[in-house]
C-alpha cells in the first residue's frame, strides 16, 4: 500500500446556526476545512484521469447530471452522491482545475435545489439526466418512489461538500432543507423506502441491498438518530471457508458497504463513535475471500455490479440469504455463472488491505479502463472476460481509494453536529421551519 501523504490544514469557522427542514432544525457548528491537495504519480494520473473521464462523457449537457449507468440515461440519489465524491477527489488529486470543480458541483446544487420529489417528500430513486423529471425507468414521467437507503450517500458526500468547501454550505442546507425525513426514519430509528402501489405509496422498512449500516451515517452526519441493526437472538450462523457469520436478516454480505465505512468515516460515526462491529466484519469478510482465493486459485472481491444485459443488477456476496458465495439478482434469482471479481470492491479492498491476494486483485483490475470513457465494471471469474458496462459508482470508488491512500479518511475531523432533522413521524415540524415561525 502506498505511504500516505500528510498536508498543512487550516481551520474555518462557520458560526451560524441554520434553520433546515424536512423535519428539524439543525444546530451548525464550526467546520473544519482541509485545504491541501496531492500529486499523484504518473500512473496514478492516468487512472484517475480515466475515472474522471466517466464523470465528463457520461454528464447531460441539459441537466448537468451524470448518468448512474453509462448509455441508461437516468441518475439516482446515489449517483448524484457519487458526481460530488468524484469531483471533490478529482479536485483534490488536482485532475480538474477549479474552474471545472466549481461548474460540476454547481450544477449539481442547482439540480438538487429545483428537482421534483418523489410524492412530495424525498428524493426519488431514479430521475432522468435529460430532462431532470421523475423516472421508474423505462418509464418517463413515473414517480418511482424514494429509498432512505438510496439516499444515504448522498447525505454523506452533501455534508463532505459543506463542511470542505463552505462557501456551497448555504446551498446544501437549502436543498435538503426541502426533505421529508422524518418519513425516511421509524420510531425505532429504522430506515424506511415509500414505493409506489396499487393503492398509492407505501411505507415499509429499507433493506435487503446490504448498505444499511452505511447510509446511516449519512442521516447520521446531519444529526439523526438512526439505529444499529438488530442482531438475531437466535445466534444461528453459517459457516463460509472457515469462518461464521450470523444467519439474521435478509442483507447479503458483501465487501464494498463496508470497505466505504473505512475509507469515507475511519471506522467512526459522524459524531465519532466506534464502527467496531462494522470494522469486525469487514475484516471477516476479507478472511474469507482470501481463504476462498487460496483454496481455489480464484481472485475473490465480492461486491454489487451491473451489466448491459439481463440480468442487468446483480450482488456478488459472500454469504446471502444463508448461501454461502451467491451471485444473485434483485429477485434472489441465482447467476453462479455471472460470478465476477469486481473493479470497485477489488479497488477499495487492495487499499485496506496488504498480502498475497490483496496484490493479485490489484493486477486483475488495474486495466479494465478506457482512458477516454472510464472503469470497467470488472471480470468475470469464468473466463477471465470484461464485463464493458461502467458506472458512477465504480468510477467514484477508484477516485475515492486513490486519495483515501494519500489522506486517510475522508470525512474530515469530527465536530458536535447537534440535531439537524428531528426524526419521528410529525413532519408539521418543517412547515414551521420553512415558514421561520
């Protein structure tokens, strides 16, 4: 792993206090503001520059925004997560100057401020890059329902955004100011999705995608109180190479929600409480793969993918609904065949960790670019074949672990952030924000 590179910072203060809707008041404190930036070497440049390249061939000329998959023509909450996460890392790895920064993340603020929400409360799960309306893909002009889950990192990489850059901080709060959050947030701290039914949306707990624990930290970074997951009294568990993993729930295990959790917070919350469960099964969850790798010769890192043809979403996971190294798709539908070593858990995963198979994955991936388009979504282990699609998120992850090897930890010296969205079910609460009563 290469050496990290430390850098002077100097200290801004923010002292203000801003009123924030979607059901509460945030309470601002001083932010911190690290003002260095790297040097990548020429072979990193080059990499870097092919995942930026991503970010520009994929971005709509007429909403700003950059297409989740390439050629797909639509953008999520997530996506628009990882558009801020590239760009602040292209920013920091000096691959765009900050005439190109301040135009992409511009554009970006100005689409969140204006975008129609998703039955009026929170940011739907899909929009189109065209015309910036509500989509349930491929239906045009669908309300397609919100995902707190979905939602979760965009959270995290608006707050990064206020708290390195302040002069966008007024224009964060505006936009998420206009959330209904306290719809996205269960008495018992739970995340929850509103899909559309037959009669009308309907509010259920967000899960089965894997990355609950990690949204959370991005309702967490704005002050909300939200749950850890429960544990399966039961103490039921499955055994994959070796190792136990408790049979609870109906998340599938997979190596990238957690790898995020290292890279993006250090194993600590916003408010700077030990991710110690997180930070065990992660390292659980390598153990593993690298036992797999050495009993079979197979380079192993299992994360979540997309395709250019059916089935176009599938989870690669270490263990899923208590089958040991599933490749599934939204359904639960197995695809053993479609097995594929991952770009973006192999990126995340080589600067984690150290060893043997940590620098093979390195190798498998370290060409599936285009230089003028972006990263591969990765390689099958069948056959050794590219899988072309290329995504907001594999390209985000390889801009983010670059600069996580120079920095550390991206989200930034913790500080008391104080309630910003009152969770609970009574969203009369921001009407009264709104309104400055």
């Amino acid at each position: 792993m290469l050496p990290k590179r430390r850098f002077s910072t100097w200290i801004l203060g923010l002292a203000a206090t801003t009123m924030l809707g979607g059901c509460g008041v945030i309470a601002r404190s001083v932010a911190e503001q690290t003002t260095g930036t790297i040097s990548p070497s020429p072979t990193e440049e080059a990499r870097a520059r092919a995942a930026w390249a991503y970010f520009r061939a994929s971005r709509s000329g007429q909403t700003g925004m950059v297409e989740a998959i390439s050629g797909a023509g639509f953008t999520t909450p997530s996506a628009i997560g990882d558009q801020i996460a590239a760009t602040i890392a292209a920013d920091r790895l000096r691959i765009i100057d900050r005439r190109e920064f301040d135009d992409t993340i511009s554009a970006t603020l100005s689409f969140l401020a204006a975008m129609p929400l998703s039955n009026g409360e929170m940011p739907a799960r899909f929009y189109s890059t065209r015309n910036g309306g509500l989509m349930d893909p491929p239906n045009a002009g669908s309300d397609p329902g919100w995902s707190a889950v979905e939602t979760g990192r965009l959270l995290v990489w608006l707050r990064i955004l206020a708290q390195r850059y302040p002069v966008y901080e007024p224009f964060v709060t505006k936009a998420v100011a206009r959330w209904q959050t306290c719809r996205a947030i269960d008495d018992r701290g739970q995340l929850r999705r509103a899909l559309p039914g037959a009669q009308g949306f309907v509010n259920t707990p967000d899960s089965g995608t894997g990355y609950g624990d990690y949204a959370a930290q991005g309702f967490r970074a704005w002050g909300e109180t939200v749950s850890a997951p429960s544990v399966d009294a039961g103490g039921a568990t499955v055994s994959v190479e070796g190792t136990d993993f408790p049979l609870a729930g109906n998340e599938p295990l997979h190596s990238v929600p957690l790898a995020l959790l290292a890279i993006e917070f250090g194993w600590k919350t916003p408010q700077g409480a030990s991710l110690g469960r997180e930070r065990a099964l992660e390292q659980q969850l390598w153990k593993t793969q690298t036992a797999r790798w050495a009993r079979t010769g197979i380079a192993t890192a299992r994360g979540d993918f997309r395709r250019t043809a059916a089935p176009y979403a599938l989870t690669d996971a270490v263990l899923a609904a208590g089958y040991p190294w599933s490749t599934a798709d939204q359904s639960g539908k197995a695809y053993p065949e479609l097995a594929l070593v991952s770009t973006r858990a192999a990126t995340l995963l080589t600067v984690l960790h150290d060893g043997a198979h940590a620098k093979l994955l390195k190798k498998t991936v370290e060409t599936l670019y285009d230089p003028g388009a972006g990263w591969y979504e990765g390689r099958y282990e069948a056959a050794g074949s590219y899988e072309w699609t290329r995504t907001s998120a594999t390209n985000a992850a390889v801009l983010e672990a670059m600069l996580y090897n120079h920095v550390g930890p991206l989200f930034g010296k913790r500080k008391p952030l104080g309630p910003v969205m009152a969770s609970g079910n009574d969203c009369a609460l921001a009407d009264i924000v709104r309104s400055g009563r």
